[in-house]
C-alpha cells in the first residue's frame, strides 16, 4: 500500500515539475550528446594523453568538432527543414480534406458504412506538436544555461563520486553503476544515430526520386521518429504515405512512397538495428513498449524519445541490488541480468 502510494506521488510530483525536469533532460541529453561525439573524435586524433597541455588541447578539439557537428545539424534544420515544415502545416488542412473526400467516395461507391471520424485530425496533431516545439525553443535559453553549467562542473563528477559514500565498498559499486550506464548509453546512442541518420539520408533520397513534396522534413521526421521505438517508425512513415495518397496525381506516388519507407524501416528497423543494439539494450519489447506509453503520458514527446534511455538506466540500476532483481529480470529480454558487482 505504501510503495503504491508513493509511486503515485512520484508520478504526480514528474508531471507537475515538467515544465523544469523536460528543458533539463533536454540539456542533459545534448552534453551527453556531445562527450559521446566527442569521444569519437578523440579516437581519430593522434594524441590521447590528457594530462599534458598537447592533450588538453586535443581533447577540446575534439569537444569543439562534437559542438560543430550538432550545430551543423541543427543549422540545417533551422535554414532547410523548418521551412518545410511550415509549408506543410499550411497543406494539412487540404490533405484531411482530400482523405475525408476518398472515405466519403469509398462509402457510397462500394456501399461500406466508413466513419470519417476515424481519419487522424492532422491540424490538431500539427497544432500539438507546434505547442510542443514552441515550448523547447522557449526553453532554448535556460537548456543552454544547463549545458555550460554541466560542462562546468563536468570535471568535478569523478571526485565527488568518490567521496560522496563514505563506505568504500558502496563507492566501488556506484562508480560501477554509474560507468555501466555510461558504457551502455553511448553504445545505444551512437549506433541508433547512424541507423536513423541511415534510414533518414536513403528516405531522402528515394522520395526526392520519386517526386515527393517536402521530402526533407519527412526524412528529418524518419530520423527523430526512429529515436521512438515501435510507434515512432510507425508515424514516421504513414504520415508521408497518407500525403502522396492525397496530393498525388495517381495511386502510384503512394504506393512507391509506402513501398520505399516500409522497406527501409524492415532493413534498418527490423534488421540492423536488433543486431546493433540488442546486446546492449537486453530488454523486453513489452516493457519498452509500456515505458514509451508512461513517459509518454507524463512528459509527451520528449518523454517518448527519451523513454528507452530511461529504462535502461532503471534495468542497469535495479540488476545491482537484492532488493530490485526482479524487477530487472521483468524488464530483461530473457530473464538474464548482469551479476551484482561486490567489490571488497
């Protein structure tokens, strides 16, 4: 009865404190962001000692090249793909049209009782979606406050670490924890950007082919939406599916784009991806499923994009103590967790 009720405050207290803990998380994820490109980097320089001035000054450059390489993305996003997705805010309105035009038509002509309320509200998605946006870029000012303040105090988490336990033991086995989760992280992190960089590059390339309008922002919206397991490769390619099927001149724009997108999203999503990341993650697809609807329902979209990160960071955490096995072993992908770390 208590852990209920205190799971229940906890909920309460994370959906009343989003308008703090989502532009936080935010922030968190860039600078986490950015010392994993930056670890990257650092391979491909020649000099790796860091306690010199020469390495000091290669691991910044390595730092610098992180932040260039996320500005350069966000650059292309602001000058390319905003404009696009403003453009085809402004052609929802006619596409809900069109589609409620074709379930009306397919009603009277096959005599099939078609509900047009079971069409999506486009406008009101895109209006969501706008209301959430507006909300990160308000927040832009106090997530970058965030990250310099985390790059502050960066160098100083390895020693407060290790003296924030007096037992020595308990400090061993948090540093553990701690040094799982970061390992764990940047594997998952690296390789799901390069399968949704992949999957967004070869969908750009396939609608520009086929003659799809705004293929840049639906590539750009298969590039975030594959951070969202299940549901988001499911939006991300029937959005652009319903499109052509209702500005094209024909049935075949739809077709192509449905058979172009469904069969990147089985090469990458179904294929490479389980074999990329399945050892790292090591979870169960129903308890990554009812992750994404929770975070979901507390903190909307970022909440989903940020839901698997936050369940691995719980399984690694739980598998270490007696306590939480089995929680671990509920959330494993088959029931084998890592052994509890006992350093005497």
């Amino acid at each position: 009865m208590h852990a209920m009720i205190f799971f229940l405050l906890l909920i309460g207290f994370l959906w009343i404190g989003r308008s703090i803990f989502i532009p936080f998380l935010i922030a968190l994820f860039l600078w986490y962001m950015i010392n994993v490109i930056a670890d990257y980097f650092r391979l491909l320089l020649p000099y790796r000692k860091q306690k010199s001035f020469v390495g000091k000054l290669f691991d910044w450059t390595s730092r610098i090249l992180s932040i260039g390489a996320i500005g350069l993305v966000i650059s292309v996003f602001a000058t390319h793909i905003h404009p696009m997705f403003a453009q085809l805010q402004n052609a929802l309105p006619v596409l809900q049209a069109k589609l409620t035009a074709a379930i009306e038509y397919l009603s009277t002509s096959f005599g099939v009782s078609l509900d047009t309320h079971i069409l999506p509200n486009f406008a009101q998605i895109a209006a969501t979606i706008g209301a959430s946006a507006a909300s990160i870029v308000a927040s832009v000012g106090m997530i970058l406050i965030y990250i310099l303040f985390l790059f502050v105090e960066q160098g100083t988490f390895g020693n407060k670490m290790k003296n924030l336990f007096a037992n020595k033991r308990q400090s061993k086995k948090y540093a553990y924890i701690i040094e799982s989760v970061d390992k764990n992280m940047k594997r998952y992190l690296f390789m799901k950007t390069i399968i949704s960089g992949m999957t967004g590059l070869t969908a750009y390339i396939w609608l520009r082919a086929i003659g799809l309008e705004f293929a840049g922002a639906w590539a750009f919206l298969m590039f975030i939406m594959n951070y969202i397991p299940t549901i988001g490769s499911i939006i991300a390619c029937a959005l652009p599916i319903m499109f052509a099927l209702a500005v094209g001149p024909s049935i075949h724009l739809a077709i192509l784009t449905a058979a172009g997108l469904i069969g990147l999203e089985i090469l990458f999503g179904n294929i490479l991806d389980p074999k990329l990341t399945g050892k790292t993650l090591n979870l169960s697809t129903l308890a990554i499923l009812i992750n994404l609807v929770f975070w979901g329902m507390i903190w909307g979209f970022v909440g989903m994009f940020l839901s698997v990160p936050l369940l691995m960071i719980i399984f690694i955490i739980t598998a270490q103590f007696d306590s939480t096995r089995p929680i671990a072993v509920l959330l494993s992908a088959r029931g084998n967790i890592p052994d509890i770390r006992n350093d005497d």
